[in-house]
C-alpha cells in the first residue's frame, strides 16, 4: 500500500507505509516501531507484554478470553518508587478505611476500569499476591476495595501491584485534604423507601372507605392505623420539602415546594381532624402519594454523576506528594508539607505543584492544561517553572519559590473561581409556581366567599379540597421525572451534565464558544505533509530511528508517521529547543527546526516543521498542523443553522486558514488569546444579550467555562483533566452537540405538555372541590391518576426525543 502526501510546492512524494498494521494482543493499539513479540502475539511495547506475562505466570489469562484486547496501553510505565509515600503514615492513614493491625481495607479509584475483564481481574488478585484477601470492585465509581494481611502486603506494595497490571491507581492531593465524598445521597433513598412503605399500606388499608358506604367495625382501627403509618412521612420523608419551601420564603420567594407543603399541612390537618372527630377518613393517602412520588422524580434526577466530578479543584490534578531532597536524598513529601526554598525533584510525566527555579536537568514543559499550547517549552537553568506544567523530558531538580497554595495555578483557579452569582438560577417550573400558588389561594379564598354567603357549613371543605386538589404535585413531576429520563438519554450519549437546570440553560443557548487545541482538534494527533527528496525504506527507517529517542511530542508524531520498524542509534544528542542527532548505521542523521538543520527557515508555510538531513545529500521537511475532528466541517454548519460559532485560542494562527474553510465567514476567530481573554470575550457576548455556551478542555478555559451560561468541559476520557463546569462530554460525542442542544429544547416542550395535561385535570378537580361535597373516593382516583399519567406521559416523550439522539 502507498501513501500519496501533498508537498507544499505542490508536487507529490510518496513514502512507503506498511501493508498491515498489527494490533497488540493486549490493548488493542497498533504496533509501531520494534518488533515485541511472545507466543506468537504482538505487543505495543515492553509494558503490555510484561502485562501479559504477568498475567500468565499467575494463571490470570481468562481476562483475555472475556473479552478482545480488554487492556489499556502501557507505553508509559509508572517509575520504580513511584508510591513510596505510601510509606508514610499519615498519608496511608488517609486513604485507609478500615484497619485492626492484622488486616487493612483500603479504597482505590482505577479509571482504566472499563468491561468485565477489569472486573474478572481486579476481584481475582489474591490469585496474584497471598497478601491480598479480597477485593470489591464498584464498576459505576471505578472504585475497588481491597482487604489485605499487613505482615505480608504494605499498602505501597497493593498500589504497585495494581499498577503492574495495568490498573494504576489515581492518587490525587485532594483525598488528603477532604477525605472521600459522598457518591449518594442515602437519606434521600431512606425517606423514598420509608414514604412508599406507607402510601402502599395506606392505600390498602382505605379499600374499605373508597368501595362502602356501610361503617363496619375495623373502620376506626383502619383508620388510626393509617394515621399512624403517616406520622413517619408527615414528620421524615417530607422533611426535605419544609427545608426548601423556608429557605425560600426566607428569600420572600415562593417556589414550587412551598404550595406542596401547604398540600401536606392540609391534607394531614384535615385528616387529622376527621379521624378524631369520627367524621371521616381523611386524605392520608393523597398525601403519602404527594410525598412519594415528588421524591421518585428527585431520585431520578440525583441517579447519575456518581462517578463524575464537576467541581474540581487544582487539587484534583495534583500528586499526594513528590520527592524532596533532603541531606542529598530523595524522600517522599506530602504536598502541603513543601514550604518555599524546598528542592524538589519532577520524574517524567509528573505535574509541577509549585512555582520553582529550575536548578538542574533539561525542562520540556507541556502547558497545553494551563495555556493550550501543545508544543512543550524549553527551560534553561535558573528560569523559572509554574505550576500545572508537566515535565516530559527526564527528571528536573527545582528550587520552590512558592508554596503549593501560592503558585500561579492556583491563583489562575482562583480567578476562575469567582464568578458572580447574579443570574436568576431558579428553574422556569419555580417562577410558574408563584402564579400558580397566587393563582390556586385565588380560587380557595373565592369559594370560601361564596360558601360563607350561601352555606357556611361548607367553607372549610370547600377551602381543604381545593388546596388539596390543586396541589402542583403533577406540575413538579412533569419537570422531575421530563428531566431525570432526559439526563438519562445524556449519560447515553456521553455527555454528563451537572444538574437538570443545565437543561434549561441549554435550550436558551444563541452563541457557543470552542477553544481550539484540544477541543476542535485531537490532542497528539496531527495533519503531516511532506516535501523534499524522495526517500527509500531505508531512509524512513534511519529518519523513524531518530526520531523515536526524542520526547518531543512533534518527533513522536514523525515516527509514528513512518511508521517503521526502528534500528540502532548511537551517539545521540539533543540540543534543547533546536533538535536532535545521532549516527545510524553510520550515516550523521540531523533532525529538528529548519533553523537547526538548515541554518535558516525559509519554508514560508504555516504550521509546526520538522526537518531532517541524512549528510549532506538528503534533505527535507515535516509540516503538522493540528488534526481537526472529524466532521467538524459539518458539525458547525448544522449549529450555524441555529446559533452564532466563535472559535477562541491560546494558540498562534497557524490554522487560521484551515479554521476559515470549517467556519465560514460567519464565525468569529480570535487567537493569541490569554485565559482572561477567553473569559473577557464571553463577557462582552452576554453584554449584548446572548446566552453563551463555552466549550474547552484545559484550565486555561475555567474562567469562561464558570463565566459562561453553560461550560462543558471536553475530554477523551470523562477522568482525565476537566476543570470546574456544567458539563462534561466525551470527545467522540462532539458530533452530536446540535442534537444534545434539540435535545434540551424538547425537554421544555414536554415539561409545558405535562403542564397543560396536569392543568385540565385540575380543573376537573377543582370543579368538584369548590362545591364543598368532595368525597374521598374522588380524591382517591383523581389524584393517582394524575401523577400516573403524567409519569408515563412524561416517559413515552423523553423516549421519542431521546432516541433521535442516538441515531
């Protein structure tokens, strides 16, 4: 198979590609460069291999057989030691849930859990060390449990193992600071639970009152039972409506608990007073009902999100602790135990917690979290290092001239942190309430005139049965249940919103924001052209040879490009900044900026270059550009159709031609843009009246992501980095975002649908009520009806308008 790349110049070269690409045994990726094999199975790198073997010395292959590939890439391999501050105590105490000098259980969160080889694997590992006794997985939270013998494991020791089968776990400053949150809200599930207990044998025990008119003896029994089943609703389950409905009188608001408790109060009064007096059964199961069904709807909505965090922190991104040098050793330190003047030492691919000089190593810092800049920048001793930057050349030594709560992450955090909370948060259903209370005392107090004019016998069952009818129940399940099925038809989509009121902001959306690098295009993924001398096998592979030594992410991607399998290389240098050389089978091979290789840069064209020379005879040049998603050209046209597009970025314009031929000429493209920029610009849009939807993926973003209507954070993978926002979305699902947006927009549809349904039937029922002769019987049906249909009302149309988001 050939490859045909366009030339700047407009020629064509063609390279030579391989015919089939092999895919690992273990993760599935493509094998590129050596040549690592076992057993007649290919291998990515040494680390999936030593995976394998791992696995298979201890009888563990059946994770193969359960699924295909099962694994995650182990191209990067945790550094020997990189749990040793798990040694220390105070941090092990942290992360212990349980522990009686025999034996420890200790909770891991492990985001490569993803099918059921992880489950098979992760709940067999005392097969792997006699030191652990049991484990647990909760596939939801990607949290495992491990139960271990302390004279024959340490708590490092369970970390490594872990992470020497692929399952690293993610240790991050923020469980030392806050301990581990709460993934439910249990006390919600106990009232629900104890709420339909006690409807369902309410309900049963009023059989008698709703089919016979005739008294019967256990007709009092029955109904002090039910009075008693009700106390633990009236005075527990609904506890949480009382709290909601004060706070809002508290801030002279009526929101749509406070008619709801009004419900409760008169439905328990008046059956309070009818069984005493003998007079009556009362409305006990309509108001066990009320309650019941209002806390379904508020499970529903609090079901998902378990595993996602929205509210992050800096904290969230950083180590438990990093080496600190001390009398000429390393030795592991927790981070809130660094102070300024302290010297640290960074491993690859680990994250600066503090502002530092550096003192000793070559610095290659990826800021692409902080700024959105991919291409790493190159530091030279004595300059100095901020936070959030992560390391990806060799170790580096720095000497802290901040504290870890000082450094400029945190204050960039901080800033993004401080949005003003001036907008009217309340849900539409809450501002409809009000009327709808003014509305329903309206009506009450009405036929409490009339019936004291004509009948006063009658005004007290009048005013109860009208409170008691009209009750917005109905009105508050259409929009709690709408939302739950409709967050539910997100989370199947992959994308993962904060709260329900996310919906409502979304469906007002008339301007979205992109950042560029790392949300309109993939990360460490580029467009590559090439132009220069023809070159032989032999010569991609002496090129691919070099270029593999180099962490430089833009030399990854030449070799990757070649795709070949690589040989020895001697006499490697690399000059920081500039580019790399060494001998391969004796022939000088020169690679990095034209500048370095050339002595001069007159390619003229936009985008990153890597050029090469093999001597002095060949030549040539590497132009990448940033690899746009997929169908992003459509994509924004189908949004255009209905919303304004600004593409912002902390990078240089290299793309600005490739960004016009996606967007038009509509868009707004602005770049060089500094994170407070970002968050300026999303000012100046809600000024002229838009409501504005952001979306990025770095902390470079967080200011516009907070400032913003509503800030979804894009991830490859909903663990990885995402600061604080609304939402959270996969990559792959950026592709549906004009749907998700339809999506949000029908939910209101069918939210003011239920309104109108739940509407006519109180107007059945308030025709009943305001005439003083109510009985139980029609309160019975009315009001069990009306939150039925409205359930399934509610169920069949989130269906419908779900299902096209999956299409």
């Amino acid at each position: 198979m050939q490859k045909s790349i366009s030339v700047l110049n407009g020629g064509i070269n063609t390279l030579t590609a391989k015919k089939m690409v092999t895919s690992c045994y273990h993760c599935g990726e493509p094998c590129v460069g050596t040549k690592i094999g076992i057993e007649e199975k290919s291998f990515c790198c040494f680390g999936c291999k030593m995976v394998y073997q791992l696995l298979n010395q201890n009888g563990l292959c059946q994770y193969y057989d359960l699924n295909l590939q099962p694994g995650t890439n182990q191209r990067t391999q945790p550094r020997e030691g990189k749990f040793a501050f798990l040694d220390d105590d105070k941090i092990a105490a942290k992360l212990i849930g349980f522990s009686d000098g025999r034996q420890t259980q200790a909770d891991f969160y492990l985001p490569q859990i993803h099918c059921s080889s992880c489950l098979w694997l992760l709940e067999n590992l005392q097969q792997m060390n006699a030191g652990i006794q049991s484990s647990r997985v909760d596939f939801n939270t990607k949290e495992i449990t491990v139960l271990f013998a302390n004279k024959k494991i340490s708590l490092r020791q369970v970390a490594e193992t872990l992470a020497g089968i692929g399952y690293e776990p993610h240790i991050g400053l923020h469980q030392l600071k806050d301990g581990k949150k709460k993934v439910f809200d249990k006390a919600r599930i106990y009232r629900l639970g104890i709420a339909g207990f006690c409807f369902g044998n309410i309900m049963l025990l009023s059989f008698p009152e709703y089919f016979s008119s005739n008294v019967f003896e256990l007709t009092n029994l029955f109904r002090y039972l039910n009075l008693l089943l009700a106390l633990p609703v009236f005075f527990y389950s609904a506890g949480e409506f009382y709290k909601t409905a004060w706070k809002g009188l508290q801030h002279r608001f009526l929101n749509i608990d406070a008619p709801i408790v009004l419900a409760i109060f008169i439905t328990f009064g008046r059956s309070l007073y009818e069984i005493i007096g003998g007079s009556g059964a009362g409305y006990l199961d309509s108001m066990t009902g009320i309650v019941f069904f209002m806390l379904i709807g508020r499970v529903l909505q609090d079901k998902t999100h378990r595993s996602l965090s929205f509210d992050r922190d800096y904290t969230s991104y950083f180590p438990v602790a990093v080496n600190k040098i001390v009398d000429g050793k390393e030795q592991p330190t927790s981070l809130p135990e660094l102070k300024t003047g302290d010297s640290i030492i960074i491993h690859s691919n680990e994250i600066i917690p503090a502002d530092g000089i550096l003192v000793r190593g070559h610095a290659a810092i990826d800021y692409s979290f902080v700024t959105g800049e991919m291409i790493p920048v190159e530091k030279q001793i004595s300059e100095i290092i901020y936070a959030g930057g992560r390391q990806v050349g060799g170790n580096i030594e720095l000497l802290l001239v901040k504290d870890v709560s000082q450094s400029y992450l945190t204050s960039l955090w901080n800033k993004a942190s401080m949005k003003k909370e001036t907008e009217d948060d309340q849900s539409f259903v809450h501002r409809l309430s009000k009327y709808f209370t003014i509305i329903l005392f309206a009506i009450a107090a009405g036929a409490g005139l009339y019936w004291w004019l004509n009948d006063p016998s009658r005004i007290w069952p009048a005013i109860t049965a009208v409170l008691i009818i009209a009750c917005p129940c109905a009105l508050l399940l259409s929009n709690s249940f709408t939302n739950g099925h409709i967050l539910h038809w997100f989370d199947k989509g992959k994308c993962y919103l904060q709260n329900a009121m996310v919906l409502e902001k979304m469906a007002g959306i008339d301007h979205i924001v992109f950042d560029k690098t790392g949300t309109l295009t993939t990360n460490g993924q580029y467009d590559i052209k090439y132009t220069g001398d023809r070159l032989t096998p032999w010569q991609e592979q002496l090129i691919a040879s070099v270029a593999e030594q180099s962490y430089h992410p833009l030399s990854k991607a030449v070799a990757a490009f070649l795709n070949m399998e690589t040989t020895e290389v001697t006499s490697f240098v690399e000059t920081a900044g500039q580019g790399i050389e060494a001998w391969v089978d004796d022939h000088h091979v020169v690679l990095g900026s034209p500048a370095f290789v050339f002595g001069k840069n007159n390619l003229g064209a936009s985008g990153s270059a890597v050029a090469f020379r093999i001597g002095n005879e060949v030549k040539g040049c590497f132009i990448l550009r940033n690899h746009f998603r997929k169908n992003l050209g459509q994509l924004i046209k189908r949004l255009q159709k209905k919303v304004q597009v600004s593409v912002i970025s902390g990078d240089n314009d290299a793309a600005k031609e490739a960004l016009e031929k996606l967007t038009g000429t509509d868009a707004t493209l602005l770049f060089f843009q500094s994170p407070e920029d970002k968050l300026h610009h999303i000012e100046k849009l809600q000024k002229q009246g838009h409501n504005v939807m952001m979306i990025g993926d770095g902390l470079n973003d967080a200011g516009a992501l907070k400032q913003s209507d509503v800030g979804i954070a894009l991830t490859e993978n909903t663990n990885n980095f995402s600061p604080a926002c609304d939402a959270i979305m996969e990559a792959g699902s950026l592709q549906k975002l004009d749907r998700f947006i339809s999506l949000a927009k029908n939910s209101k549809r069918i939210v003011v649908a239920s309104f109108i349904i739940s509407i006519l039937y109180n107007i059945i029922g308030l025709s009943f009520a305001v005439q003083g002769t109510l009985q139980p019987v029609v309160a019975a049906i009315l009001m069990p009806v009306s939150s039925i249909s409205i359930i399934v009302f509610t169920w069949l149309a989130a269906q419908v308008a779900g299902k096209k988001l999956l299409k």
